[in-house]
C-alpha cells in the first residue's frame, strides 16, 4: 500500500517509486452486498428492471480498477494484465471478490478494493427501486503479493 508523505509546505505527495524494480504484483479484495432474498430472487431471475446486475456490476468494477488512480489522488497509474470479479450467492448476500495483477513499481491493492467497492455499489444502484436498506459490508484486503513487504494475506 502506498503510504501518503508530506513535502516541506506540509501538502501531500505521491510516492517516488521511479527507482523502484517492477515486479509482478497481484491483490485480492472482497465486498458483500446484504440485501432481502426477495431482491437476490430478482437478480437471479434477471427481472431487475435496469437489466443483468451481476454483468454491469462486473464491469463497472473492472472499469473501476482501471481508473483507480484517477479516482484515489496519490495512487500511481498502472497498466493492469488482469482483472477479474468474481461472484458467490447466497440467499441474503452477493459476496464479490477481485484480483487484480501487474508488473509494476507499486503494488495493486488499491485497484483490488476500488474494483470491488464500485461492483457493490453498482449492484445497490441497479436494485435500489426494489430494495433501499440493502447494506455493503466487510470491504477488504484478501491478499497481495509483491513488492518489498512481501506477501499479505488476511486471517479467516
């Protein structure tokens, strides 16, 4: 992750990475979208109004990861070699998990979790005319490797 610093007028910077080797990096993140069976029943059907939930939220959270750093201020930009979202259903819950990879100076955990918080927040917009109280929980770092720090990975 890369840490903000403060330059002598005490304004944020972004992290020199320019002497920094490329190496392969890869980040995993997850996010779970709690809503009524009754909403999930939709989705599954594909009855929700603005059309297939899983499909858009999937590529706005790709589209997401390749924009993170026009999102998030201090974030390099990086070229990305893969992103993917992936889905798990339950009865009340969409679980979304990314990964996101690179050869770069920098690692990716940024674009993992921008990748799966913008899915989440696609899937409430799509399916907020049936259902407003849905709740996004448990936005987080899986995994990540690559880098100086090593690999990361979350306790279970």
């Amino acid at each position: 992750m890369e840490l903000t610093h403060f330059n002598e007028q005490g304004r944020a910077r972004m992290v020199d990475v320019s002497e920094k080797v490329q190496t392969y990096r890869v980040a995993r993140a997850a996010a779970t979208v709690c809503m009524a069976k009754t909403t999930m029943d939709k989705i599954k059907e594909g009855s929700i109004g603005k059309g297939d939930v899983l499909a858009v939220a999937q590529v706005a959270g790709i589209m997401a990861a390749k924009k993170n750093s026009e999102l998030i201020p201090m974030c390099h930009p990086l070229l990305l070699t893969k992103v993917d979202i992936s889905f798990e259903i339950e009865e009340t819950a969409l679980h979304i998990r990314s990964e996101v990879r690179c050869h770069g100076e920098t690692g990716v955990e940024m674009e993992a979790l921008t990748a799966v918080s913008v899915a989440a927040l696609t899937v409430y917009d799509m399916c907020k005319a049936v259902q407003r109280d849905m709740r996004i929980d448990g936005i987080h770092l899986l995994y990540k490797e690559g880098g100086k720090s090593g690999v990361y990975e979350a306790e279970e």
